[in-house]
C-alpha cells in the first residue's frame, strides 16, 4: 500500500471541510437549508453507526430520543424563559436517564428485544407530546428563541450551518476517538465477540449500555439543535416513521463506517426532496410515497451491499491502514502472583447439565501454581464445557469452584477474569477484522482504567501506549511479531491460536485455561510453544491444558487429569496415565 | 364505571384481544421457523379488509395489482436462474404458478361482479387475493438472505413494512373503510347488548387457533414446520427445505393476517396504515410470550386488548401510551429472568 494515502486521506478531509467554511457564501438559501438538515439528520444516524454498525444492536426509536431534546427545550425556553445553553444539558440529561432506563430493561435480552422496545417506545412518545396539553398537544410549541453568541443571533439557516457542521464534525472526530481506544475495542468486540470479551474482562452489558446513551445524547442534540433552528416544534418529526427512515440514512451510507452516516443523510435526504417532487405528480394522488421507493431501495441493499454506499465511493480512495510508530512507554504493573505450588483452581464435585445431557458430572481436580495440568480425554468428553464453566463463560449446574480460595462458580466471566483467570477458545474467538494488536490489547481490557470520555477526547494516550505496548511485548513472546498489523482474520488457524494465548496473557494471568493451542500447529511451532508454556510455569503461572497431542501433553504436564463422558476416568502423573489401563481402553478401544 | 360498562370495556378488550391473540400467534409461528420479526403482519390486516371493502364497493382493489408485480418479478428471477442452470423444463411450471394463477385471479375478478356475489365468496376472493402475497414477499424479499442475522432479518422486516404500507395508500386512498356485517344478530346478556358480529370474532379466532393446534400436531407440514422451528439445521438434513418451511409460515402469517382482518373489519373503520398498530399491540402479546411460547402469547394478547379496552374509558388520548409502555414492566421481567451473555 502507497504511504501517499494518509496525506490523501487528510488532504480530502481539508478539501471537505474548506467547502463547508465556502457553502453558506456561495449556496442559494434552499440549499443551505438542506444541507442543514442533512447534518440535523447525520448527526443521528451516526448515533446508529456507533448503534447499529459497530455494536450490532439497532433503534427505531431515534427519532424520539430527538423529541425528547426538541421538546426539552421548547418547553423550558418558553414557558420558564430558560437560556438555551441551560436547556441543551438539561435536554441530554433527560435523554440519557430515558436511554438508560429503557436500555437497563432491554439490553440484558436477546438482540431483537431493544429494537421491538424502541418501536413500542417510539410510538408511545409520540402520542405523549401529541397529547400533553403542556407540550401544546399537536399544535406543538411556537415562540422558541433563537441561539445566541454574545450579541450575535442566529436567526437564519445561513448562520446556523456553521455551528451544525462544527457540531457534526467534533462528533464525528469524537466518535473516531472512541472506537479507537481501549473502550471502543470493548464496543468493536459486541458485535460477534460478546463471550470473548466477557473472558477478557469486558462488562459487554455496560459496553452496549453506554453506546445506546450516546447514540440517545447525538439524538438529543440534533432535536436541541432542530428546535432553535425552526424555533417551533410539533410532534410530526420525532414519530416512529422518522426514526425508521434515521435508520435507513445510516443503512444505506454505510452502517460500520462514521462518513457512511454524513452519506446517507445526504442521500435519503436529496432523494426524498426528489421523490417528493415527482411521485405525487406520476402517480396523480398525493402522499408519502417516497416511503415504497426507500422501503425497496433498503430490501436491494441489505440483500446486495450490506455495507451501503460508503465502502463503495472508499474502493477510489485506498487508504493504508492506519497505525502511528510504537510509543515507548512504560511497563504496566504485574499481579503478585500467588507462590509456586500453592492451590490456584480447586473443583469440587462440579456438574454441567444440558436437558438430559450431564456433560460434566461430579468432576474433582485442582490446579497449582507453577503446574502444567493437562486435562485429557477423547472428543465428546466433556473438556471444553469443563473449560467454560470454570472460566464462567457457561455456568456449572452444580459442584463448587474456588479459585485463588475464593468461590467464583456464581461469577459472571468477566469478575472471574478480574480475579486472574484468562482462557483461549477451542474453536478460535478473534475479531477477523481487526488487526492482530488490537485483538490482543483486548486482552490488557482490565489493566486498563480510562473511560469513554477520556477516549472521546484523546486524554487517555498515555494509558493507551501503556496498553499496546503490552500487546506488543505479548504478541511478540508468541513469535507472531511480523504479523502485528494484519487483520486477524487472514493468519492461517495455527497462528490464530497463537494470537488466542497472546491475548490471554496480556491480562496477567496468574492461571491460564488453554483450549487445544497446539491443534494445527506445526512441529516447530509445537515446540517454540512447548517453550513458551515451560517459561510461563517458571515464573509461577499455573496452566490449565486441554490438548489432544499426545507427545506435546506427556512431554510438558505436571499431572494429568482423564476425563471420559463427562466424569474422572484417571489422575496422576504423565508416566501412571499412560500406563492406565482404564485409559489406553477409553483411548484405543478395549481387546474382545 | 358501572358493571354495564365494564361488560361493554370488556366485550370490546376480549374481541380486539382475540384478533391480537391471532397475530401473536402468526408472530410467534414466523420468528420461532424463520426468525424474522414479522413487523408487516398489520399491513395483511389492513390489507385483508380492504380488499373485502374494496371488492363489496365494486372496486377493483390495488392488490390484485401487486399480486401481478410480484407474480412477474419472481417469474423473472425464477425463469433466469432456471436458464442459468439449463433447466429450461421448469420454466412453463414457474411461469403458470407465479403469472398464470394471478391473472386467472384477475381475470375472475373483471370478470365476475365480486359486489354482487355472496359474503363467503367475497371472503374468500379477497383471500385469495392477499394470502398469496405473504409466500411471495417471503421469497422476494427475506429468502436471499434467510442466513442474515436477526438484526438485518429485522430491518428487511419495517422495510417491507414501509413499503407496504406506501402501497396500502396508493392502493386504498387515505379514506377508511368498512365492509358490511357478517350477522345482524344480537343477544341480551343481563342489560348489555352482545352483538353477533362480536360473538364471531371471538369464535372464530377460537376456531382458528384449535385449527392450527390440529395443523402443528396432526399434519406432515405442521410438522415440518415445528421442527424447522426447533432445529433448523436438523430439520434441512431431514429433508424440510428451509424455504419452504419459511413460505408455508408465511402462507400462514398472511392468511391469519388477512382473516383477522376480514373478521374486524364490520366493526372498526380500517385505514391503509391501521394494521400496523394492530399488529403491534399482537407483539406486545408475543412479547409477553418471550417470543417463544404460544399460549402465553395469546394470554397476553388478550390482556392487551383489555388493557386497551379499559385505558380507552379511563384516559382516551393516552390510550396508545398507556399499551406501549405497558411492554416496559414485561421487558423488565424477562430481563430478571436472564442472566447469561450470548453471541447473536
């Protein structure tokens, strides 16, 4: 890739933004006006990039959560006489707690359980402002005043344009910061990543939580905006019709990409202009048509291009993936690890029940610091699910588990991480679309501390150079250095698990729980892992193990455990087990 | 309130709920085989009426015309991946079914003076009419990407439903309309008036929901269709197309909606753009049901309708407000009840 492209990227940029500085001396007010609303409009769909896009939840209800800054405002400016610039924390402050408290309901539950609430809640607002005598019923709230710097009063649209672009565009830059920092890494993971995360150490419940409020507040500050801008409010513009064509904006610009948002403002925007223009007239009756023409325009690019258009205007501007050099920074602290040979995981008569299935029943084992403990068994023997309920990720049916003398069987995953514990996944849990680093800084998630704020606002680089420079000194001790900035997704398997380990141990484990690493590896890969295990137990870190190969198992376990259909077949040492009979039965068939 | 108008509330919510009861249903039946959240089930409410009102009025109604539309466009796709695949036997069949059936249904209609024929044949033009509909917009618009996740799935869904609901106002104008009553008949219940129309609704919703028990436990295609619902990776190596399963649910979806529609239509004035209201309070019954379970749908349902019924006497203009939010404490409840992270 060309080292020219980032200079394009910001020259382009520069060239968007000079145009905008020009449009409002230049444009005729009809186009000014649109393009007001198509940054009123942008600025919401990005909620829904962020939404929808990033996180892999969705809203219909955005257009209320506008309403809700809108009327916020309406109301408090005129009937209390209220400045403006009281009204916009006040407009958020109602909109975050509504967001919160219907997200706090919604977001513990399947995916499809917040955008069926935001419908319902979406209609119900709509009847509420339409029906407050208060808010003036549908006759809405007129006499709103206008907006105003010091003696300056933005009175027209010309005016108002510059300070809904400047808003826009420091979302837009804010937006950027987030999803490029240790949180936004948290967020990217939501969508495809939940349980992984979860291992790592991430509240995903809180990650989505704090996604749907921001895209709650961008929607708030284009109704605050909306409101001084018309200076009048009625209920027509935040009903669920208007939160569904939000969605469509940000759909068909491009749902993953922050200028997808800006695109398809514009797009749906013009378009609508258009179709309103010349529909009614072809079909000789009047009404909101255009609404069939997006309903199908939306099927064809879900079903064709469900990236939208923005990916497609991208294709002409290569771009090389962005990465700075390595800041040097200092080392993060390392967890005290407990003393070589002491009780790390004690299990205790632990049972895993799938309807009729026991997977796991009444298993026993423990594991020491500073061990390799290697639990085998054939395929179907119930290892894995062993794996995840230890490490939380699917909760035991009954038995107890206490690590580092702690009961940690009632955990969710991540306050088990928190204690300590990380995992790798039999079958390999990346993000195929990030590169290598960011998948492993995921790992560093609970050695970090600072918050969406901080990361919307750059003030967190410090931190952040602390936590890649960990991933880094990670990814390299798993001999994976040359493949730091590709995406995860192109490594062959062997080396994705070799990004799982890495990933587990930038959180400082002081127990490891590896999935079958050596699986598709090669024999000098095998090796260097086999090392790299060894050095791990020097230090005092105890390792969990499941593997299938046999010579990598009895070469390197301390002990071993044999589990066969979900209950001990045999314990002890790498020399006993292969000299058990019950085991070389389970393992080759027993002799007619 | 006097007991005579908490009978009359009553009588009301009971026979909205039971047309939510029926939705719910249909909701139920197409997420758990398709998992699609069926937000244009309404507009075959809508629909449904409509094209009765339309056909009693001696109009030609607008969705025979879309009937055509999709009839063509299917052909089209259809007929080329025939060519494609050099399977040119298959096309009259594709051509007949998919063009064929459609105009002969339009030529039945221009032909007959459907204003003039019984009640029962005009019930059933109008659902031959609409029913197709459902299996036809499965096909165009959720097949091609049946593997999607719930999210797109979801917003394919208020695509469809904008689209329809674009073409219910091209097609029906934005008056309302009303057919006529299926009965005169009425009983005195104590000082209460039970209207016979009421009566039906009632009863045939009940009709309906035993026939679809019968449909799902005694039937090869009901089965199907279960076990589509249960596994539907186990159900395709069985032999159940994921497709068909996904039309037949459809072919049901519609025709619930449609004949829900047909059965309120005497009572309540329908608009182009009522049914998606009406669908939607069917969703907070389903919702109720977590989606998943039938009765506890339909129970629901019927608790909407007379929490509908009852908020309409208490306080009319937040009618609306007060059965929406009312999913709140259910979308609380249900959430207590989980408390596992899972990947979508």
């Amino acid at each position: 890739m060309s080292r020219s492209a980032i200079p394009q990227a910001t020259l382009l940029l520069s060239l968007f933004i000079a145009a905008l500085l020009v449009a409002p001396l230049l444009l005729p007010e009809f186009y000014l006006t649109l393009l007001n609303y198509i940054g009123l409009y942008a600025i919401v769909a990005l909620g829904l990039v962020l939404l929808t896009g990033v996180g892999g939840l969705t809203s219909f209800g955005q257009a209320a959560f506008v309403g809700l800054g809108a009327y916020t405002t309406a109301y408090l400016t005129t009937v209390h006489d209220v400045s403006p610039w009281l009204t916009l924390p006040a407009g958020l402050l109602v909109t975050a707690l509504v967001a919160l408290s219907l997200g706090l309901v919604t977001l513990r539950l399947s995916g499809h359980f917040l955008p069926l609430g935001t419908i319902a809640w979406g209609i119900a607002l709509y009847y509420l402002f339409g029906n407050l005598a208060a808010l003036g019923g549908h006759t809405g709230i007129s006499g709103i005043p206008p907006l105003q710097f010091f003696d300056l009063e933005l009175r027209s649209g010309r005016e108002f344009f510059y300070l809904i672009w400047a808003v826009l565009l420091t979302i837009i830059l804010a937006t950027r910061n987030l999803l490029d920092s240790r949180e936004g890494r948290a967020i990217r993971a939501l969508k495809g990543g939940a349980v992984m995360a979860e291992a790592m150490g991430v509240n995903t419940p809180r990650s989505k939580l704090v996604i749907f409020t921001v895209a709650a507040l961008y929607a708030g500050m284009s109704g605050w905006l909306y409101a001084h801008l018309q200076r009048f409010v009625n209920p027509t513009p935040f009903s669920l019709s208007q939160g569904i064509e939000y969605l469509f904006m940000a759909v068909v610009g491009g749902v993953s990409h922050v200028w997808g948002a800006i695109l398809g403002a514009g797009l749906i925007t013009v378009l609508k202009q258009w179709l309103q223009d010349w529909l009614p007239s072809l079909l000789g009756k009047s009404g909101n048509f255009e609404m069939i023409v997006f309903g199908l325009l939306m099927i064809l690019v879900l079903q064709r291009a469900r990236d939208g258009v923005w990916p497609m205007l991208q294709r002409f501007f290569p771009q090389a993936p962005v990465h700075g050099p390595m800041i040097k920074a200092q080392a993060l602290p390392r967890r005290p690890l407990p003393e070589a040979g002491s009780v790390l995981l004690e299990v205790t008569d632990a049972c895993k029940r799938f309807g009729g299935l026991v997977a796991n029943d009444r298993m026993s084992f423990c594991v020491r610091a500073g061990e390799v403990m290697a639990l085998i068994g054939p395929n179907g023997a119930g290892k894995s699910t062993m794996f995840d309920g230890i490490s939380g990720v699917d909760p035991l049916t009954s038995g107890a588990v206490s690590f580092r003398g702690q009961r940690i069987e009632a955990l969710p995953a991540r306050a088990i991480a928190q204690r300590g514990m990380s995992r790798t996944f039999q079958h390999v849990r990346l993000l195929p679309a990030m590169s290598v680093i960011e998948n492993v800084a995921i790992g560093t998630h609970l050695r970090g501390r600072k918050s969406f704020v901080a990361a919307a606002f750059r003030s967190d680089r410090g931190e952040e150079a602390r936590l890649l420079q960990e991933a880094a000194a990670q990814i390299e001790r798993c001999g994976l250095a040359e493949h730091m900035h590709e995406l995860a997704g192109s490594l062959p398997l062997g080396k994705q698990r070799a990004v799982e380990i890495a990933r587990a141990l930038a959180s400082d484990p002081c127990l490891l729980l590896l999935d079958e690493p050596a699986a598709g590896l090669r024999y000098l890969e095998k090796q260097a892992l086999a090392e790299l295990l060894r050095r791990l137990r020097a230090e005092g870190i105890g390792i969990l193990l499941v593997e299938h190969d046999m010579d990598f198992v009895m070469g390197l376990a301390d002990r071993v455990v044999v589990m066969e259909f979900g209950q001990k077949l045999a314990a002890g040492l790498p020399d006993e087990i292969q000299r058990n009979p019950a085991v070389i039965e389970a393992y080759l068939g027993g002799l007619e | 309130m006097d007991l005579q108008i908490a009978l009359l509330l009553g009588q009301d919510g009971i026979t909205n709920g039971a047309i939510y009861a029926l939705l719910a249903l249909a909701l139920v039946l197409v997420f758990a085989v398709t998992r699609v959240i069926f937000i244009p089930q309404g507009e075959f409410v809508a629909f449904g009426a409509l094209t009765l009102a339309g056909l009693q009025a001696g109009r030609l109604p607008g969705t025979i015309w879309l009937l055509l539309a999709l009839g063509v466009v299917i052909s089209v796709i259809e007929a080329s991946r025939a060519v494609r695949e050099r399977q040119f036997r298959r096309i009259p069949m594709i051509l007949l079914v998919n063009c064929g059936v459609p105009l002969l249904l339009a030529g039945a209609l221009f032909a007959l003076s459907p204003a003039a024929l019984p009640l029962p044949l005009q019930v059933l033009l109008a659902l031959l009419v609409v029913v197709p509909l459902g299996p036809m917009i499965y096909r165009l618009a959720y097949q091609p990407i049946a593997e999607a996740s719930v999210l797109a799935l979801l917003i394919v869904s208020v695509a469809v439903h904008v689209t329809l609901i674009g073409l219910g106002l091209l097609f029906f104008g934005a008056e309302g309309s009303r057919t006529k009553s299926f009965t005169d008949v009425s009983f005195a219940v104590g000082d209460t008036l039970l209207q016979g129309q009421t009566v039906l609704v009632v009863v045939a919703s009940l009709v309906l929901i035993v026939a679809l028990y019968f449909f799902f436990e005694r039937t090869i295609y009901g089965k199907a269709l279960r076990a589509t619902a249960m596994n539907r990776t186990g159900a395709r190596l069985m032999g159940i197309s994921g497709s068909l399963a996904g039309m037949l649910s459809f072919t049901l979806a519609a025709a619930i909606g449609a004949f829900s529609g047909i059965l309120i239509s005497p009572i309540t004035t329908i608009y182009y753009d009522s049914g998606f209201l009406i669908g939607l309070k069917g969703f907070v019954g389903a919702i109720i049901g977590g989606l998943a379970s039938y009765p506890v749908a339909a129970a629901g349902a019927i608790l909407v309708g007379l929490l509908e019924a009852f908020s309409s006497f208490w306080a009319s203009a937040f009618k609306e407000v007060i059965v929406f939010t009312s999913i709140i404490p259910v979308l609380v409840w249900r959430s207590l009840k989980t408390r596992h992270v899972e990947e979508e």
